[in-house]
C-alpha cells in the first residue's frame, strides 16, 4: 500500500512539473531570414528547506549556451560576478548589477547562464529592476520592453562567429 502511495505521488509530481507555462515568441530578423525562439519559463529553486520560482527569458536558436553571455559582455562590458550554474558545473552563471538595459535611466541586474547536453540546449536571462522584482513576471511593467531589447540584440549575435578563446572569459 505504501508503495503504491508513494508511486501516484512520484507520477503526480512529474506531471505537475511537466506543465510549466512557457511564453513562445518569435522575433523576425528581416524577411529573407529565419526567426529566432524564445520563450519565458518559470524555473523552481531549491534554496536549504526552501523552493521558490522565477522567471527566466531562454533563447534556443543559438551556437553556445554562452550566447547570452556574449551578447551582454559585447554590449554591457565586463561582468560583475561569477557563480556556479543552475544547470551545469562547467558553465558558470555570470551576473551584471546596474545595468542600463533599456538605454535610459532605469538600472536592472542581468544574470545570464545556458546550458549543452543531449536533452536541453539554451542559453538563458533573468532580470531584476531596482525593485529587485523579476522582469519576466506578467505583471512587471518593463517586460514587453526588455524582452524585446533582449531579442533584438540576440539576434544581433546571432550573426557573429566567435572563437573558443573569445568564449574562455566565461568559464
């Protein structure tokens, strides 16, 4: 019985967490090109005791999982922090804090992390405002806008081939 008990709670659990709701956008380049996709996935964070969730902006029509990383150093500069990845030890997280993301005033935290294996291959942004409020958040005002801005300028990178030594500053 206990058995059994435990097997409907694994299934229900893989079910829940199978049904994330995910945001899938395309942006289009120009008319002669292909489009690239994105989409806003809610991420569950396992801190000690404590599971919380945020949303985060993934691209998947990419060359690296460092293509977010690549994409923010070119046009943001250097990185303020690095930590390990929420997806892969040789992929590091890499943080940016007062960020003019939107080219006005208005500052974010940009944090950028991908990964590469044989099931998920994406290259990823979680945004914070001032507020510390995650961008991605339906209600947050400035989504639409940095969305948008982040496509844009993904797109952009797209286009660039880079060598592995460029990619050497991220690890």
């Amino acid at each position: 019985m206990k058995g059994r008990y435990l097997w409907v709670i694994v299934l229900i659990t893989c079910i829940i967490s199978a049904c994330n709701w995910t945001d899938h956008r395309y942006l289009e380049e120009d008319v002669n090109s292909k489009s690239i996709t994105f989409e806003i996935q809610e991420v569950k964070m396992l801190q000690e005791t404590d599971t919380s969730s945020l949303q985060e902006l993934r691209f998947f029509d990419i060359r690296s999982a460092f293509d977010a990383h690549a994409m923010m150093y070119d046009f943001y500069g250097e990185f303020d922090q690095k930590v390990n990845s929420k997806y892969q030890e040789n992929i590091k997280q890499l943080i940016w804090y007062e960020v003019h993301l939107l080219g006005d005033d208005r500052v974010f935290a940009v944090v950028t992390d991908g990964t590469e294996t044989k099931t998920n291959f994406f290259s990823s942004f979680i945004v914070f405002d001032s507020n510390e409020q995650n961008c991605f958040e339906d209600n947050h005002p400035s989504k639409e806008e940095i969305v948008n801005e982040l496509a844009k300028k993904m797109s952009s990178i797209k286009k660039k081939k880079r060598s592995k030594s460029y990619y050497k500053k991220f690890h």
